[in-house]
C-alpha cells in the first residue's frame, strides 16, 4: 500500500484497454541510507514509481519501453525489455539505454530511481576513492512514456527536492546539475579518446607484424 494512486485510477475503461499508463504522484530525491534485520519492514523503490497495465503479456517480438524525457524533450533514460531468449539480445544504442523490464499481463510497476546515466568508463579503469554511478535528475517537471508495439501513452512526472533541504536554492541544484553533467561528459570523452588510441595501437601492432 505504498502507492495507492493505481486504485484511485482503476476503472472498467481502463481495464479493457491493452496498454494504460497511470498517473504519476510526484517523486522526491531522497537519500536513504543504513540497514535492518529481518524484522525491518518493507519499502518501496527510491524514486519514481511507475505504474503501468497490460491487458495481456507482450508476445516475443514485440517491443517494449518505458522513457524518461525532460522538458526540453532529451530522453534522459530509457528502459526495454529484457532479452525473451539468449539470441535476442541486440547492442544498446547509447548510455542511456537498459534492459531491465519484464512485462506481464495485469498490473506492471518500475522504478525510476531518478538519475541520470553513469559515465562509460574502460573496464580496467582504476578510480581513486571516487563515485562513478548516476547523478540526480535536477527538481522540475519530466514525461514518462511508455511504449508497447504501436501504442504509445505518456503522463507527466513531477521531480521535487527533499523538503529537508531548506538552505538549498533552485539556482544551487540547477549549478550543481549543470556541473556534475559536465564532468560526467568530460568523462566520456576522455575515456573514448583512450579507446580510439588503444584501437590504433592494436592496428599498428597488426601492420607491423
């Protein structure tokens, strides 16, 4: 019962169509640190809960895909289907992209954990002491858009700050994304450079021999 806003939708139009996104409460970019035993109660996912039905389970071949837009209309992250069998897993277009959903008949929920891609990093790189993963998806307004064959239903998202930080400024948050974008993509970049140059070292080496 830690998202009820599915019930508060839930209507005999709704449940005789094929593909229906629910509405999305608004999310808050909360920290949630520390552990418990076994007798710590459940939660639900940090982040954005996204609710979507399936009148029924999606045959093989068809795709499926849950995206993340801002308002500028760049897809922030994007979600498919896992692979149905071993041979049915294609290259990823880009960083933004994850295999991650299963789609079954009924009602479908996923968690959007409100950041954005990590940096492609080579496999062997050493970083010191340093956090490689997502950063936080700055407060405003977002589309989440749920595909499923041809259909195609998107509802908005809305992104607050924790309301405990009521020292930090909008302008402050907005700084801080623009940065942490910028040294996510310096990232990148040199990280490429890094593959071009050990390409070009293998086909050299491949000439010289």
């Amino acid at each position: 019962l830690d998202d009820v806003t599915p019930l508060h939708q839930l209507s005999k139009e709704l449940s005789d169509q094929k593909v229906a996104l629910f509405a999305l409460r608004a999310a808050y970019r909360v920290s949630r640190h520390g552990s418990g035993g076994q007798a710590q109660p459940w939660n639900p996912g940090a982040g954005a809960l996204i609710n979507y039905w399936l009148q029924e389970a999606p045959e093989g071949e068809v795709s499926v895909s849950l995206e993340v837009v801002d308002r500028t209309g760049e897809t922030v992250r994007r979600f498919l289907r896992k692979p149905v069998d071993d041979n049915d897993d294609e290259p990823l277009s880009d960083n933004i992209e994850e295999r991650v959903l299963e789609p079954k008949a009924g009602l479908n929920r996923f968690v959007w954990d409100l950041l954005y891609p990590k940096p492609q990093l080579l496999k062997d790189s050493y970083m010191s002491i340093s956090y490689t993963g997502g950063f936080w998806a700055k407060p405003g307004r977002y589309r989440v858009r749920l595909t499923v064959g041809e259909i195609v239903q998107t509802q908005e998202l809305e992104v607050l700050k924790d309301p405990r930080l009521t020292e930090i400024s909008k302008a402050d948050l907005e700084a801080a994304f623009r940065l942490t974008l910028a040294v996510r993509n310096k990232l990148n970049e040199t990280h490429d450079a890094i593959r071009i140059l050990r390409d070009v070292r293998v086909q050299l080496d491949g000439v010289v021999k």
